[in-house]
C-alpha cells in the first residue's frame, strides 16, 4: 500500500497510510484531472509522484543517453552553443530534433522529478549578420546534474 506525506513547512509531516494507490492520487489531486502545486509525496515502491521538490539526482539517472549527453554538451559551453553545431554532437541530422529531446523529453521527466529546465538550460534566438540562430546556454543548477 502507498503512504502519502503531506509536507507543511519544514516541521509538521501529515503521513497518511493504507489507501490504494488511487485513492491516494485522489486524496492529492494526481488524478490526471487537474494540477496541484501542493508540495506533497505519493510513493508507490520505487517511484515517487509529485514531489515539490527538485531531485537533480533521480531526474539525471531517469533520462536516456541522448538527455544526458545533451546537458553534458551544453556544460561544455558557458557562453552558449549554436543549434547546429549541438545537433550534430547529439548525432542528430536536423536541428529541429533537439525540440522533440529537449520539449518531449527532458520536459516530461522534469515534471516528474520537480525540476525546472530554465534552471538547467537556457535557449534563446540571436540574429548574426541577418542569420537566425538558437543557442542553448547551461543555466544556474546544470552543475546539481551528475
């Protein structure tokens, strides 16, 4: 059976125990129906729902071989690397795949772990001599990726 901690402020723990799995996700609102921003923790064996708190650790361990090499490539390069030049290190034929990685992808297992990308990864659209280029700069917490 899951348990569900119930986390207000960093003192007072509200643990609440021998509820199916559903009825858990229905106690907190995980129904899939609606979004919560509440900081609350369903365990069901080894994973872990709606968390609140960003885990660097479980998200870099979730992600496939690509994901990693993506942050891997983007901390190479504190002042940003250029769409085509990280496409093709990625092994990728088309800049615009980097989206489906980084949107799909990361986004999702982001979500997961309470990560915000913003905090790992930067991109931004520059104009040099008229061409357009996307960079993607590392953010504040990439160096939390291990």
């Amino acid at each position: 059976m899951p348990n569900v901690l119930i986390k207000r402020g960093a003192d007072e723990t509200i643990e609440v125990t021998d509820l199916t799995f559903k009825q858990v996700k229905e106690l907190v609102g995980l129904d899939g129906r609606r979004r919560t921003s509440r900081r609350i923790t369903v365990e069901d064996g080894a994973n872990v729902v709606g968390s609140g708190a960003a885990d660097y650790r479980k998200f870099f361990s979730s992600l496939s071989d690509k994901g990693k090499k993506f942050f891997e490539i983007v901390r190479q390069y504190p002042s940003g690397i250029e769409s085509k030049a990280l496409a093709n290190q990625l092994g990728f034929t088309n800049p615009n795949q980097i989206g489906g990685l980084a949107g799909g992808g990361l986004a999702k297992m982001a979500k997961n772990w309470g990560v915000k990308l913003s905090r790992l990864y930067t991109s931004e659209v520059r104009f040099t001599n008229g061409v357009r280029e996307r960079v993607f700069k590392p953010g504040k917490d990439v160096s939390q990726l291990q």
